[in-house]
C-alpha cells in the first residue's frame, strides 16, 4: 500500500506545474478501414473494438501488415480518410478536432529541430505551448521536471543532433509533455535502440502513464521484459483483435486454446508468431475468443495498479469539453519564438554559412575577372549586358538551390510540429521568411561589392542602390519560388524540378533581345511576363544605363563603337520604353505572390481542403489508368 501511495506521489510530483487536464479514455466499436489499392479497395481494419484507459500503459502488438500502425493512426486522427465505426472519449462521440488539441503523437522518426541544444529545445517549446500566462520561472521549474524525468540531466546542454537514440527518443517524449496532454500515442519508440535504451523509454512511459494520461504505443517485437511492463495489450492480426487484456493474460489465453506457450519463450514473440499463422491458422479462433475485442475476460487478469485518488480529483474538475486546449501563446509570440529559434539556428550552422560566403566570393570573382572593366568600355557594351544576365542568374541559382536540398526535410520537422498543435502556420512561415531575409541579402551584397565596382559600373549612389534592390529582388523570389517547389515535393523531385523550371524562366528572360522596338506576338509576351527574371535584367539595364547617362568611352584602338550611344543600345536591346520602378513594383509583387503560393501549398500539405484532395484522388486515378494501359 505504501508503495502504491508513492508511486501515486511520484507521478504527480515530477510534473506538478504543469496545467490539469481531465482523464480520457477511448473506446472504440467497428471500426474499419479501407484504402484504395489500384482498381479495387483494400480492407486493413475489420470492424475492430476496443478500450483504452487512462493511467496505464498500452502496447499494439501484431505481425507486419496486421495493420497496428494504420489503428495508431486513426486513433491519432492522423489518419480519418476511409475509416468507419465509432470512436468515443469517455462515453461521448469523438470531436476530432477538439480531440487533436488534447492529444500528441510522436512519430517514430526522431524528428528533432537542429542546432539547438536540449535545454533551448524544452524551453522554446515551453514558451510555444504554455504562452506568457505562464510565469517565466514557473516554465524554467515545468523544462527542469521534465528533464529530471527524462534523465536528460546530463545532456541538457547538449545539441539535439549529437544525442544518442535513447535520448533523441525521449526529447521527443519530453517535448510533447509540456502542457500535460491527456492521450498521448507513439509509433514505435523502442526501434532503433538497444536493450537499455528501451527498457528507459518504457519505464519513462510507464510513469507517464501513471500521471493519469492515457499512453498508447505501437511496438514491433518486444523483449519479454519490456512486454511486462506494460499494463494493457491489444493483438492485432490480419485486420482484427486477435487479444486484448492484461500482458500477464497472455500465456492464459492461449492456453485456453490449446496453444501452451513454452516456459523459455518469449510471451510476446509467441502470440505474435500464433497470430501470423507460423503453428497454423489459428487467427480466427483468437479472434472468436475475445470477440474481435468485445470481450473484457482477460482485461482484468492481473489487477494493474490504478491511480483511483487522482482519477477521482481529476474527472471531478470537468469533462474533456470544458477545458481548453487552444494554443498557450498568441500568433505574435510565437512568430517571436520561431524567428529567435530560427535565427539562432542559422547562425550556429557555420559550415554552411562559411560555404555560402566562399560561393558568394568565388562567383563573384570569377564574374568580375570574366567582366573586367567593361562598364565604360563603348566596345563591349554588349559583353557588359551580359555581366547582367550573369548577376540574375547568379541570383537565381544561389539562393534557391540550399532551398530545394533543405525544405522538404524542414516540411517533416513542421508537419510534427503542427500536427502536435505546438504553433499556427501563419506564425511559422512569417517566421521563416523574415528569418532567411537577412542572410540572403547579405550573401548578395558580397558578391556584388565584388563584381559592381571591378566590372566598372557607374559609382553613383542611386544607380549602386537600384541594381543592388533589383539583385536582392531577384535572390529573394528565387529563395521563395525553391520554398513552393519544395512544400509539396521531396528532395529528389525539388532538385529535379527546380533547376528544370529555371530554363524556361531564363529563355524567357532574353527573349525577344536584340530585335529592336519590334513587337513580339502577343503568346510570347505574354510568356515572358511571366518570367521575374526578364524585369530583373530590364531592372538591371534602367539601374546602368537610364537616362541621364552620358555617352560610353570608345577605346583609342577601336576605330568604330556601335553601341557608344546609351540611348541607342538601349533601343536595339527592345528595352527602350523600360521604367526602373515597373520593374521594381513588378518583382515587389510576384516576391509577395510567390511567398503567398508558398503559403498556400504548404497549408494543403499540412491540411488539404477539399479542392486539393478532389485533385489528388483525380491523380491517382490517372496513374492507375495509365500504369493499367501500360500493364
């Protein structure tokens, strides 16, 4: 009894300042699932049920392709597409989306924000979550309960890229503890890690679980140890509940069938194994026999031990309903705490820092020795428009390369994080671009405070300012136009796509030149509207050579210059009737487009609307056509 009593103290003391919430359990009746396969549909879940309590420590068990992590799934409401049957919270029907605000999944991918250490982690995420409403030293008390519980003392000052697996896993446990969430579901949080590692994890769980929040866990094959830690287990096999009761109801159960389990044998490597058919088909009798998990006969075997005083002092403070799970700070708070996060992030990545000042200065010398003084030079005033196309597609290149190499990994970390409620997407993408501004208008300024004066362009103040708006212009929507190819594509199709994309753009930017004041039909200039490049290499000739400019120096050894006259040059080049500020309200306008698409794609990435799934169902439909032409 004593040691009930302080267990029962040990779990609420280890989290005492963080807010309460009520106990949740979940059951669920009939519930299936269908995917499409192809032509025809797939059964994964046939009409299971089951019970999930609160305080204790649930394992779903089963053979690959049983269908455990798509339950986990849709039980997370990760998942909703196809699915039927009935999920309730304490008796009540499910409200989805009230049910995502009180729960947390953790996803079997390790998926922690770099370059920050484990202490800056927990106390952004504190900061993320509970809000100014909580004391900033009550937020340092909650970050040093979690760590402790977490023992991750000695790591607190560690970055998250150089934890071991153990405890990468249990940040990640940690950081979805903050604000005390009530369910809380894992995807497999044992693979990947050794013996000890796991037998901490699930102890941690454990814990958890007996804080009064309802812990709930996919696992592959666990070591009989570890299956004895846990108080609830739940067996699926082919689609159905193959057992559902108590880890030491196991051995019972299939002794019931005539299945013994030898004594040396692994509990759970053994129903497993009966489930997969290995010793016959026995699935339908297991499932038969605890009524595709209807039946409570084993649920009860071994009485775990409960929480019954917190249970009662937590359900009496109100139903799942009345507590509120919006977010614990503003849209402006945590626009602050991702941009400092972000920031800091970028300055503590040096080697890429150092890598894009070496680009920047490589490029930029290697531009100002190609384009050497032909800034005044009448004879080469053509090679001099080239020095313009270079800085465009220099600025192009550059900036959306890293982009297309870093996002989508980026979109896993925030697909986590905002399925996890820690932030609004709003707060984040404005966070990112204003994050990613700084850096890129810098590493434009090296390069051009190389190539501007070398290539002997006019040293007037408001000529230096125009180019160097329009580059930065140009490096920007590059850096914006990489973040919406790569918000819906992964690395390999973004890098594909990106520089794919670019070609047209560039062809489309010199299109037309050298043809005078001769119209282009009206298709083609409509294409090349398109193209932000064409008004940064307009932007760039208005910052050089707009009026008043007077005439480019003939050398004495060329005996004609064609293109001495600005005015002239500027005519042949079709550019005559060019305005710097067009150009610069255009560019202004497609960089705010461009990051609004950025929005957008991201936003049906993270949550589709309807639209968007209309699409992709029509996709798919092609894809089966076209595959089943093909066959």
């Amino acid at each position: 009894m004593e040691s009930r009593s302080a267990s029962r103290a040990l779990g609420r003391a280890h989290l005492s300042h963080l807010p309460q919430r009520p106990l949740v359990n979940i059951t669920f009746q009939d519930l299936t699932y269908t995917v499409q396969a192809g032509r025809s549909s797939k059964i994964i879940l046939r009409s299971l049920n089951g019970d999930f309590r609160s305080g204790q420590l649930t394992a779903i068990l089963g053979p690959s392709g049983a269908g455990k992590s798509s339950l986990l799934n849709i039980l997370a409401g990760y998942r909703v597409n196809g699915s039927t049957g009935l999920i309730s919270t304490n008796g009540l029907p499910r409200d989805l989306r009230q049910f995502r605000k009180m729960s947390r999944y953790i996803m079997q991918e390790d998926l922690l924000q770099p370059f920050i250490t484990v202490l800056e982690a927990m106390s952004m995420a504190a900061d993320l979550k509970l809000g100014s409403g909580v004391a900033k030293e009550t937020k340092a008390v909650v970050v040093e309960e979690i760590i402790q519980l977490l023992r991750l003392g000695k790591a607190r000052n560690t970055a998250t890229e150089r934890l071991s697996g153990g405890e990468r896993k249990r940040l990640s446990i940690g950081l979805e503890l903050l604000n005390n969430p009530p369910v809380i579901f894992l995807d497999e949080p044992t693979t990947g890690l050794d013996d000890v590692a796991s037998s901490t994890c699930v102890s941690l769980l454990k814990r958890v679980a007996r804080g009064g929040r309802t812990v709930i866990c996919s696992l592959h094959t666990p070591s009989a140890r570890l299956f004895a830690e846990f108080d609830h287990v739940y067996v699926v096999a082919d689609g159905r509940c193959a057992y559902q009761g108590t880890s030491a109801g196991v051995v019972p159960f299939l002794n019931d069938l005539q299945l013994p389990c030898p004594k040396t044998y692994n509990p759970a490597d053994f129903i497993i194994e009966v489930s997969s058919g290995e010793y016959g088909s026995h699935t339908e009798r297991m499932v038969a026999a605890i009524e595709n998990g209807k039946s409570e006969k084993w649920r009860d075997y071994a009485v775990v031990e409960t929480l019954e005083e917190m249970e009662i002092e937590q359900l009496n403070t109100g139903g799942v309903e009345k507590h509120n799970y919006k977010h614990g700070s503003t849209a402006f708070q945590q626009f602050f705490v991702l941009l400092k996060r972000m920031l800091l992030q970028t300055l503590r990545n040096k080697n890429y820092l150092w890598l894009r000042v070496g680009l920047h200065l490589f490029l930029g010398i290697i531009v100002a020795m190609l384009f050497n003084k032909m800034g005044y030079d009448a004879s080469k005033t053509l090679f001099n428009f080239g020095f313009c196309y270079a800085c465009v597609i220099a600025m192009l290149y550059i900036p959306m390369m890293p982009v297309l190499l870093a996002f989508p990994t980026e979109v896993q970390l925030v697909k986590r994080e905002y399925f996890n409620r820690w932030y609004g997407l709003k707060p984040y993408y404005a966070a990112l671009v204003v994050s990613r501004t700084p850096a890129t208008i810098f590493f434009s300024l090296i390069y051009l405070v190389i190539a501007y004066p070398v290539t002997s362009q006019p040293l007037e103040v408001a000529r230096i300012l125009m180019f160097t708006a329009i580059c930065i212009l140009v490096a920007l929507i590059s850096e914006s136009m990489g973040t919406v190819i790569s918000s819906m594509l992964s690395v390999v199709n973004s890098v594909f796509l990106g520089p794919a994309i670019s070609v047209p753009l560039m062809l489309l930017a010199v299109y037309g030149i050298g043809s005078g004041d001769d119209p282009l039909p009206i298709v083609w200039r409509l294409a090349r509207a398109c193209s932000f490049l064409r008004y940064g290499i307009e932007g760039l000739v208005a910052a050089i050579y707009g009026p008043p400019r007077d005439d480019l120096i003939c050398p004495s050894h060329v005996d004609i210059c064609e293109y001495k006259n600005v005015r002239y040059f500027v005519k042949i080049m079709g550019m005559s009737g060019v305005s710097f500020w067009v150009d610069f309200g255009i560019l202004t306008g497609m960089l705010l487009g461009m990051n609004l698409a950025g929005y957008y794609l991201l936003r049906q990435r993270l949550s589709p609307n309807y639209a968007f799934r209309a699409i992709k169902v029509i996709g798919n439909f092609v894809k089966t056509k076209m595959s089943a032409a093909s066959g």
